[in-house]
C-alpha cells in the first residue's frame, strides 16, 4: 500500500535530520546512504525510495544545507532590524548581514565547516556546481541590493558597480571563512570583526 502524503513527508523530513546530523559530524566526505540509514536505525532500502544513488543525496544535502542557512537565526541582522533609507542603517545592514557569514560562533563555525566541505563535492559534478553557483548568485544578488541602497543614500560612492562591489564583499567574507576555520587561532571573532569593518571603511572612501 502506497504510505498517505503526510506519512510520506513526515519520513522525508526524518531523513533530512539524519542527513544534517550526519554532515555536522562527518562532512560531505562521511556521507553515505549507510551512514544515513545508520543514523536512522533504518536499512539502506527504505532511503532508495528517496535516493535512488549516492549524487541523489548529496543533492538532497546540498538543499538541506541551504534551507538550514536560510533559517538560522542573525543575531547580527536582527540587532540592526531593517533599514530606514538613510545611509548609515543601510550601511549597518549590510555590516550586520556580512558579519552574520563569518563564523563567528560555534553554531556558525560548524556551518560554514559544512560548506567549505561541500564545494570539493560539487566541483567534481557540473551540474551541482551550477546549483550551488546559482546559490552565491544569489547571496550576491541580495548583497547588491544593499549596496546599491547605500549608493542612493550617499553612504557609499556611486561610481563602482553595486555588482562588482557585491563580488568583491562575497569574496572578501568567504576569504576569511577559509582562513577563520583553517587558522582559529590566528582569525579570532574580534579579528574577522575588524577586517571585515577595515574593508567596509575601505569602500566608504574609495
């Protein structure tokens, strides 16, 4: 008997939970629809119901690890609330949605430990790699919007392209994600703070 839609969706979210955890502890390289069904106390032939391969999972954990991004709390963000128009809360936004990147916690730190690990997985499979593209495009998307809000209220220059200069911030944060989880000791909370507040003061004069 085919299972009712809520059992069905009721069971899909139980494996996106055991993907997740299974991420947090080993990373990309550690999943396995066995490392899964373990995590499940399940078999390994009721998640080829969802599964039907190994590049089908990961998929899947890429999505999970989005929705995940997308729904984690900014603390960052949410001190600053939206911005009013003017220059320095639109400027304070877009500090506060840069910091929130960084790993900066323990919960973020983890986070952004699962994906660094992930862009090795879909560099080796180009239509992943288009996906997760599609991903910081749009990371960069909502980046432009705020600088060119700032732009409009005279907080930043108006010469450079708002695109450009949301690649070049995404770059700027990323840089220092490889280098915060590679090196804590050397990129301490406070330090990434401050270089990212360097660069930013760096674009107000440039």
């Amino acid at each position: 008997m085919t299972p009712a839609r809520g059992d069905h969706d009721a069971r899909r979210a139980d494996v996106s939970e055991a993907v997740w955890r299974v991420l947090a502890e080993r990373g990309f390289g550690g999943l396995t629809l066995r490392a899964v069904a373990a995590e499940m106390q399940a078999t390994t032939g009721l998640l080829t119901h969802y599964f039907p391969n190994k590049r089908a999972l990961v998929a899947h954990a890429l999505e999970v690890l989005e929705q995940r991004s997308a729904d984690r709390p900014r603390p960052a963000v949410a001190a600053v609330g939206a911005a009013d128009g003017s220059g320095a809360s639109t400027l304070r936004l877009l500090r506060a949605v840069l910091l929130d990147i960084l790993p900066l916690t323990p919960e973020s730190r983890d986070g952004n430990r699962i994906w660094v690990g992930s862009w090795d997985v879909a560099l080796t499979d180009p239509e992943l790699a288009a996906e997760h593209a599609a991903r910081y495009r749009r990371a960069r998307e909502r980046l432009t919007a705020l600088i060119a809000d700032a732009q409009r209220a005279g907080a930043l220059p108006p010469g450079r392209s708002a695109a450009d200069l949301a690649a070049s911030a995404q770059s700027h944060v990323l840089g220092l994600v490889v280098q915060a989880l590679l090196a804590p000791q050397e990129f301490p909370p406070e330090r990434q703070t401050a270089l990212l507040d360097a660069y930013l003061d760096a674009l107000r004069t440039s």
